[in-house]
C-alpha cells in the first residue's frame, strides 16, 4: 500500500478540527509565518475554510471581513464559526478567533464577519477588464525580499511595482500589478483565493520608498467567481492588481483586483493599513 | 422659557438609550424610510453613533463594515455593541443589531464590526484626487425619484450618471458624480459620513438601464478624515463618486470616494449588492 499524500502546504496551514458545530481548533503555520505572527492571507483563508466546512453553511462566498485585532502567538488557536441568519439567498456568518494569552485567558485575535450566497445566472457584466500585461511565462519568478517564510508560498511574478530596490524616499505610485499562484501549484479554491487578495506589501513602501512597519487593520474581499470559475481557473496564475487612495494619519488604504489569465474578475478586495510614521 | 430646540431628522433617528454599557434600544425612524426597510446608511449611521456613544470607546472611526442580514420592520430594536479589544492605538467592536419576530423571539437583522483608532500626524498623501466638477451652488437639486421617503433628507446635486430617465436597456457606464448634504444643513460628524457613503442608487440601473430589485448586503467604510477634518467641513457639500467594478450572477460591487469642498478625502468605501435580474 502507498502511504497518503502529503498536503499541500496550504492545506496542512489549513488543517482544523471541528468537535461542535462551529467550534474549531486549529493550529499557526511556520510555513506562512509573516514577520511578526502568521501571514494575514493564512487567517483569512482559514477562516473560509471553517465557514465552507461548517455542517450548515449554504451557498459559496459572496463577502468577507477580517479584522486583525492582534497578532496571533505559534501555537494552537480555536475559532468559533456561527450562522446568525439564514435567508433564502443569502446566509450571514461571524467569526471569532482566539487564543490563550499566558494566563490560559482566551484572547480574541480576530473577528471576521461573512456572507455566502446561493449565486444564479444573471445578466453579467465586467467592467474592470483585466489590464494588458505581459504573460505570467515571460517572466521571471521573484521573491519580494528575504527572511519571511510565507513569500516563498507563492510564486509571485511582478510586472510593476515591485518592492523598491533603492529605499529612497523618491516612490511617485502605489500601482502593483503582478502573477501568482500557490507555490507548488495548487487548484484554486474560496480559502486561496482569499489569501492571495492579501498577497500585496505595504503600499507605503512603494509609494514613499521607505520601509516602515506597517501590518493590515481589516480586510474584506468580495468573491466574484464562483466555484465553476474557480474549476476554471484550476492551478494557474492570478494576475493581481493593488493600489491606495489615501495616505492620512498612520493608516492607508488599498483596492485591489484579482483576475485569472482568461480574464475573468475572481475578486475584488479592499484593506486599510497601519503605517508608522 | 423657550423650549428645547426640535433635533435635526438625522439625530432623531439615532436617538438611542443605553441601559447598560454597549446595550442599545432605539426605533425605526419613517423619515429614513426606504422601500422595505430603513435606507442602508441610517442603519449603519445608528451603528456608528452608538459605538460613539460606549462609555469605553477610545480614538475615532478608522473602519466600519455593516452585513445587512434582513430588513428592519417598523419598530423598536435592540443593538449590543462590544468592545472585544483594546489595544496601544485600535479598538476592535463587533455589534449585532435584534428585533423580535412576530413570535416574540429576538431575530438578527443586522451585524457589524468596526475599529477605533487613534489617529496621528504622519506623512500622508492624496493619491484620489477630487475630480474636476462644477460646484454645487451652479448645480440643480434633484430629488432621484419619488416616493422613498429618505431620499428627501438628503440635498443631492448629480453631476454625472443621474437615475436614468430612460429604462431602456442603453446604459454604458457606472459611474455616479453628485454633491450632498443632509437636508436641512448639518454639521458633518461620523455617523454622518457613514451615512453617505451609502446614498448612491444600485449601480445596476445606471448600467443597464433597467430598474431592477437590488439591495445592499455588506457595506465596508474606511474613515479618512478625523474629527478636526469633520468639524473643517461643517456643513458643507460632499462630492460623492460611485463605480462597480463587476457585475455577475446576481451580486455587483461598489467602490465609492467621498471629499470635501476642499478636496479632502474624507472616506472610501465599498459594497456588495444583490439584484434580481
């Protein structure tokens, strides 16, 4: 008998166990560790992944929030999924995530708020053509900068707005356009799609040309696709598109936009940033 | 002795008690009447007041996001807003807002997390500019349509992309431009500015030019402007710009800007609407 594949990394990141309905333990990945607690994208699509494998949950993901309130420690965390209202089309979940602070006291890290929604054909229409870039073959695989586990997770391809070479002060744009996927290639799912809408650096490195901490307040993604364009897209690349608005008082935002290589709008996300001065 | 003056309609309708600290009730205003329901953006404005109004709040509105899981009905309602963490310069809230069913039994027709922060002198930067538009005074009041009833609280001067005159199928675009302000004049506050971050109609008939059922099912605002760029606008106008990005299978999105009179960028925000086909 063979043994069991290994997961992909993505999923083993994902790995919960679920002993009540809606109550789930989970663990911190050293695989998607970001500098100073787990890669936000990680908790994101973890948080998707226990609203899909909650026994109740109808439909596919239409919105989500996530609100990092602390970071999470390396250790076990438990997340508790609840349905709140089930309609016809549409069903409205929360989300909390906590942790044991040294006391054994549990400590909320995260909340998130989602939707799922049964999706029917529709007149449709994109308005967000998916700018012309260059093929994701073209170009060369690089990482973003060294000494952070999770970059290495992706296979990242900038076309534009890559992270500043020379920290200069001189930035002008915080337009990032680059491909991804799951590195090794992995079939596009809700919980990757999330975490690839937060793949993005601070855009006020790029903006400023200036390195400063810098880590994500809240995110909310809205699912475009559904799981037949997901099917669609299967393992290839994303061309992901970010940019900020505004800059003001130690907090910026950022749009972005998410497309498959045929085209097609899977997602768009928005953030708001803290940024030291 | 003369009497205490009559509040303005917008602070009526937020006017809630607190029995115990983050315990809200309150009452369905008609002045803000929508079609079946409260317009989306009082709800979100009695949100954003009571959060305001927690005995622990702490710094200003950084971000706001609002699921709008059912309609309100005529009535009172409960709100319990919760600070679940406080840290050095955020504060994390989640908030679900109840009414009774026929039955008796609380139902939740409304859920919302936010973050409070304290806001700083950094480097900042306006990347959004406030597009180039004639000023409201050489602009028409126009009321969109008759018949909703909080369409008149709002003194609303389109510039481009009104409600369509012709249902005809014919739409090209998306893209709204209009001047607001409370209706009578009202000094801006956050609650305010949450509210007007929602007052565009469904982006959906301004496309196609069909006037179909469409309603919000999640909001997401992210305040720009602290309390000094408010008390700086007064009551004057704000321009309001509002785009989708992608329609599909029964959902489209919204981005939308809000300035001041001064090209202040005083909020961006986002949504996700449902509509019938």
């Amino acid at each position: 008998m063979s043994k069991p594949p290994t997961p992909h990394p993505f999923d083993a990141a994902l790995a919960l166990s679920q002993d009540t309905p809606g109550h789930f333990t989970g663990h911190t990945s050293p695989a998607y560790w970001n500098m100073v607690g787990p890669f936000g994208g990680i908790t994101a699509a973890t948080i998707v992944r226990a609203i899909m494998d909650h026994p109740q949950r109808l439909g596919e993901p239409l919105s989500l929030t996530v609100n990092y309130a602390g970071a999470l420690t390396e250790g076990p965390f438990e997340l508790q999924v609840t349905p709140v209202r089930t309609n016809r089309s549409t069903q409205h979940w929360t989300v909390t995530l906590l942790q044991n602070d040294p006391a054994g006291l549990p400590v909320v890290t995260t909340t998130a708020t989602a939707v799922t929604a049964a999706r029917r054909e529709t007149w449709s229409q994109s308005d967000t053509p998916i700018p012309a870039v260059p093929a994701p073959e073209t170009l060369e695989r690089r990482v973003m900068f060294k000494g952070v586990e999770w970059l290495s997770r992706y296979d990242m391809r900038p076309i534009t707005g890559p992270v500043p070479r020379l920290w200069d002060g001189g930035g002008h744009t915080s337009l990032t356009q680059l491909w991804m996927r799951d590195e090794p290639a992995r079939p596009l799912d809700f919980a990757a799609l999330a975490s690839m809408c937060d793949v993005f650096f601070p855009r006020v490195w790029l903006r400023r040309a200036t390195q400063v901490p810098a880590g994500t307040v809240s995110i909310t993604v809205y699912f475009h696709a559904g799981s037949a364009a997901l099917a669609a897209t299967g393992s290839g690349y994303l061309l992901g598109q970010a940019q900020a608005q505004e800059f003001r008082n130690g907090f910026f935002d950022q749009t972005a936009q998410v497309w498959n290589q045929a085209g097609v709008m899977l997602a768009t996300s928005h953030q708001v940033v803290y940024f030291k001065a």
